[in-house]
C-alpha cells in the first residue's frame, strides 16, 4: 500500500504523518524513513530540520541563516543534509523497516538529484510507503509519483485531520482502531 498525503502548506500534513507513525508503532509496525519538521524560534519558524526515523539521527535542512545557492522562500537549503542523511533514510528503511515514511517531497528536496533518484528506488520498493506531497507543485518528480497507479492520494483538510491518521493506518494494516 502507498499513499500520498497532500494539502496546502500549514494544512496539518507532517502533523498527520507524525499520528501515522505514533499510531504504527504503538502496533508494533517499524517505521523508518525521512520526517522534516520546522525549527522554531520565538514562535516563528526559522527553517527545517530532517531526522531518520531509525536512527533519530537530525540535520538541519533548511534555514534562513543558512548561505546557499539554492533557496526556497527566506530559506537557505543544505543540499548536503538532504543527499547524506535523506537518502540514506531512505536506504536504511528500504532494509529495514515495515512502513517507509517520506515527509515532504516538495519544492526544496526535488532540487537534488540523488535523493530524487532515493525516493524513485524507494517508490519501486515492495513496501508500505506514507509520503506527504507538496500539493501544488508542478515538478516532474511529484508529477510522475501522482500519476503512479498504486498511489492511493489523500488530502488533509481541516475537517478530516484528525480522522485521517487513523483511516490510513487501517488501510496500511487492514486493522480498525
């Protein structure tokens, strides 16, 4: 089973992959994969940070101190946290774990090729997959990954967020809650 999670930005889609992994666990399933999550400072977010589910291993991702050729909005991207630590997220889940988490394939994370090339390996992968999918973007990549036939889409919404965790967890695990 693999299901993208889309909606607008701050529409609650890490929020509900986070239920989603918390809800797996709690059944004994592995999650492994790759969680961004915004830094946030004096209630202000100030950039993101990629954790592998796994491993907790962190980096930051992006930042608006950050110097860096590529930029999405006031945010400098570390390219380097994405390629090092994203991909190989990815890889240890594809080994290791019984659901593959992927938040968010958007704008910023399409801008490197490897992990571009990391979530295509994984895609391919017989394994549950949960991603959350920028829902606008015109890129190829979350072109391509929409049009796919075994993805099931989902948008959150304010009015299904908290329901939506646990629909998809009974799709994944074929189990009601």
């Amino acid at each position: 089973m693999k299901i993208g999670i889309t909606g607008l930005p701050g529409s609650g889609k890490t929020q509900t992959l986070l239920r989603i992994i918390q809800l797996l666990e709690q059944e004994g399933v592995s999650v492994g994969g790759m969680v961004t999550e915004p830094i946030i400072e004096k209630h202000r977010r100030i950039g993101f940070r990629i954790t592998n589910w796994l491993t907790k291993e962190e980096a930051v991702f992006a930042h608006e101190t950050l110097k860096s050729r590529v930029r999405s909005g006031r945010y400098g991207v570390n390219l380097a946290a994405l390629e090092d630590l994203g991909t190989r997220a990815l890889k240890d889940a594809r080994d290791s774990a019984d659901v593959i988490v992927i938040d968010e394939v958007g704008k910023m994370e399409v801008e490197s090729e490897a992990f571009t090339q990391s979530v295509v390996e994984t895609l391919d992968a017989n394994k549950s997959i949960v991603m959350t999918l920028h829902k606008k973007s015109r890129n190829p990549l979350l072109q391509d990954i929409r049009r796919r036939d075994e993805l099931r889409l989902l948008e959150v919404t304010p009015v299904n967020k908290n329901l939506l965790a646990f629909k998809i967890v009974r799709l994944l695990t074929g189990r009601a809650h």
